[in-house]
C-alpha cells in the first residue's frame, strides 16, 4: 500500500530498490568512511535526545544550543528551519511524541536520501575518540589507553563523560585528506578555529562536513574549504582542504591472518547487502572463517541488512515486526541458488564483532545469527535500538521520520533498551578482535 513500510512477508528476498524505511539513528554514530565518526555521520544519532531528531536538541556532552546562523537566529530553532523549509515536519514531529522521530527540510533529506545511495560532502576523514589521562581544556597530549566507540561510552544523565582526544581513525583513500597527507592516528585538535578535543564525535564530524551541531544534517557544498589543526608526534599540522561528494565504502574486506577473512560492514547504504554476499561468495573459501565486523555499525536500510543474513543463513526468519498491531516477518534468501554461490553458506565458522555503536538494522543482523546458533557474537552490549521509522513526505517539502513499528529476534527477544548481550563479553576494543579470532580457531566447519 502506498506510503507503507511493509515488507512482503513470504520468505523470499525483498525487492531491491523499492524500500523506503529507515532505522532511525542510520549512519549517526558512523561510518560513511568505515568507522564511527564517519563524516556521514550526520543523519540522526545513537541517542533520541540528539540534535539529528529534532530541531534544537542537542547530543549528550555536546555544545549548548543557541547558536546564529547567517541570518541571526538560533541554527535549530523553529524560525530557521521554518526558512528552510521544515516547519511542517517539526510540527509533526513534536505533535508525535515519539522519542526516536526526526524532522527534516527537503535539503536535509536530500543529503539522507544520497548518504543512503552511498555519497557523502566531506574530506575523507574518519575520527574517533582516544581515551586518554590529563588531556587538559586545551586538549595537550594525554597518552592513549583505550579506544572506543562514542556510543560505547555514552553518559547516563547528570554524569559528565570522561574528556577525550580526537584522533583520525581512517583515511579514504584519493580523497582530499588523503592526498593532503592526513594520516590515522593524528590528533585533530581544531576544525575551522572550532577547538574538538573532549567533543562527542556528532559534533566533530558536522564541522568536517561543514553541518552546523545544531542541526547536522545539512552540509557544506562541494569546493567548500575546510582548515585542521592536527598534531604528529611533536609536530603542528595546519592542512587547508577542499570538500569533495565522494562515494562511501560501507564494505571492507580483508584477510587478518590464520585464514580468517573480515567483513566490516559500516552501515547498510543502498547495494551493501550484496556487496556482502558477493564478498563471501568470492573471496571466503567454503569453510573458511569469516570475522563480521559490526562495531559502530548504526543501520540503515532494512532490505541491505535482510540481503546480508543470506550470505550466512540457510533462508529462514530473521526478525518480526509489528505495523499498527499487525505482525510481519522477514526472511532471508540464502546464497545457495546464486551463480558461484556457496555450496552450504552455514559451513563456514562465523564470529560477529559488536560494540555500543551497534544499532538498529546491525542488531536485527546480530540478534538473528545468535538466535540461530549461527554465530558466536564477541564485544560488548549493543546500544538497544528495536524500533523502526519511515519518512513522511510534508505539504512545505520537508519530512518527517516517525516510528510506525517494533521488531523482535527470532526467538521473540525485544532489542528495544536492552540491546543484545555478547556471548562472550569483552570491554577492549582491541581485545575483541583478538577474541575473536581465537574463539574461531576453536569453531570446526559444519559439515
């Protein structure tokens, strides 16, 4: 029916290219570029309370609102969005009461509509946050102890989080950072005069994209100029780039020693799905272990996610789901049927990665292969996120994003404020891989 999210409920593959629905939250915490803090990140947020659902709220620990924009009122206030075009959706939005809803100008969700296809305005660059001791208010050194996901460490109210560095996690390759010479682990100290270090990576990638905090779904045009502050070592880097629309890597693949293949999947953007069942099918031996990396993973579309259990499971259910009281399932479609396709995709040994980036769409994939018995899933808790969104187009062009359902695993376990507890719970997020690879030199290939 028009304007539904309704997924056919037969177990066969959804149709490709006809889905609308988002988990709200998708690519927020993450992962245009591969890790959380991905300049994509901009299009929602791994909490409700975000700025990304909803004008002039701000992310948890983030910058008090209230700043001007061009025309001198607060950047995600009523007046300027209702210049932007997105009245309409904040009136609906706040009329819901719904605490993962989202409201959009018709630019906004354009910007959501091409990160979904794949795209993003940025320089390449994706941060993440370095725990560190004695990182003074003008972020001087302060040695690395750990690494995490922003979302592992979100605060509980009335609790300040602990002050971190920023450094840069990963650099596409022959994007402007990259040709500038911006390397992974440099510290990023300052965007545009903006001093970042100690702010959550939300706010940290809205200026990379050139996004106001407030209201981060929009973004700089491409050729727009963006100045780092970066630090190496002892060294002060002053690098001036110019924003390019690149195209995301929402699939990794790589060989990690031991014959153990890792799929990382940064977010379920349009075509990841069977990036994903190609991957396996090509370059995992039949009864090869495969590592599949989930951790700051924040979702996306639920046909990709759907598509990618079938690179693991035999067909079968993957989630159920209630629209307006009516419950619906979703299945996958295995590789088996699929030219060069596995002969059995359930023989190869499975270990899922998950942390408290890992959301939505990346729960349901989670939640399904535990049920299941076909993976052990390593890490830690995922964030909690079971409920699901679609965009409502508005009469002024904006749109706003409402939850119309819920989904549970296949066993019936609601992910929704609990998240999904790991099989083997590890707090390091260097350790995990290391578990992870060792609890797969235990798994035999199913015969």
């Amino acid at each position: 029916m028009p304007g539904s999210w309704f997924l056919d409920t037969r177990p066969r593959r959804p149709r490709r290219g006809t889905l609308t629905l988002v988990f709200a939250g998708v690519l927020a915490t993450g992962a245009a570029t591969g890790a959380f803090g991905g300049e994509l990140a901009a299009f929602g947020s791994g909490s409700p309370d975000s700025a990304a659902h909803g004008a002039g709220r701000a992310a948890p620990g983030g910058p008090p609102q209230g700043s001007a924009d061009a025309k001198g009122a607060p950047a995600g206030s009523g007046q300027a969005r209702e210049r932007a075009g997105g009245a309409d959706a904040d009136a609906v939005v706040s009329r819901s009461g719904d605490r993962w809803s989202a409201a959009y100008s018709a630019r906004e969700y354009e910007g959501l509509r091409q990160a979904l296809d794949g795209s993003y305005v940025g320089v390449g660059i994706s941060v993440r946050q370095a725990r560190g001791d004695g990182a003074g208010p003008d972020g001087g050194t302060a040695t690395a102890t750990d690494h995490e996901s922003a979302t592992d460490r979100r605060t509980t109210a009335g609790r300040s989080p602990r002050r971190t560095a920023v450094e840069v996690d990963r650099v596409q390759p022959g994007s402007p950072a990259d040709r500038a010479g911006v390397r992974t682990g440099d510290r990023l100290r300052s965007v545009d005069g903006h001093p970042v270090t100690g702010k959550p990576v939300t706010a940290v990638v809205a200026l990379l994209r050139g996004s106001d905090p407030a209201s981060p779904t929009g973004a700089a045009e491409p050729g727009s100029r963006v100045r780092l502050h970066l630090t190496r070592g002892g060294t002060d880097l002053h690098p001036s780039l110019r924003r390019e629309r690149l195209t995301t890597e929402s699939v990794r693949v790589d060989r990690i020693g031991d014959g153990v293949t890792r799929v990382k999947i940064g977010s379920f953007t349009r075509g990841s799905g069977e990036q994903v069942r190609r991957a396996v099918r090509e370059r995992v031996p039949a009864d090869g272990p495969v590592l599949l990396d989930l951790r700051g993973n924040s979702g996306g579309l639920v046909d990709e996610a759907v598509t990618a259990a079938g690179a693991f499971l035999d067909g079968g259910l993957v989630a159920t789901y209630d629209e307006d009281g009516t419950e619906r399932a979703l299945y996958a479609e295995d590789d088996n049927g699929a030219e060069g396709g596995a002969d059995d995709v359930e023989r190869r040994p499975l270990v899922v990665l998950v942390d408290g980036g890992t959301m939505s769409a990346a729960e349901m994939l989670t939640g399904a292969l535990q049920d299941r018995g076909r993976a052990v899933v390593v890490g830690s808790r995922t964030f909690g996120k079971g409920s699901v969104q679609m965009p409502r187009p508005q009469s002024d062009g904006s749109v706003a994003e409402l939850t119309v359902g819920h989904y549970t695993t296949p066993s019936g376990r609601d992910v929704e404020g609990r998240g999904i507890a790991p099989d083997l719970p590890v707090r390091s997020r260097g350790e995990s891989t290391d578990r992870a690879r060792t609890v797969l030199s235990g798994l035999e290939a199913r015969s």
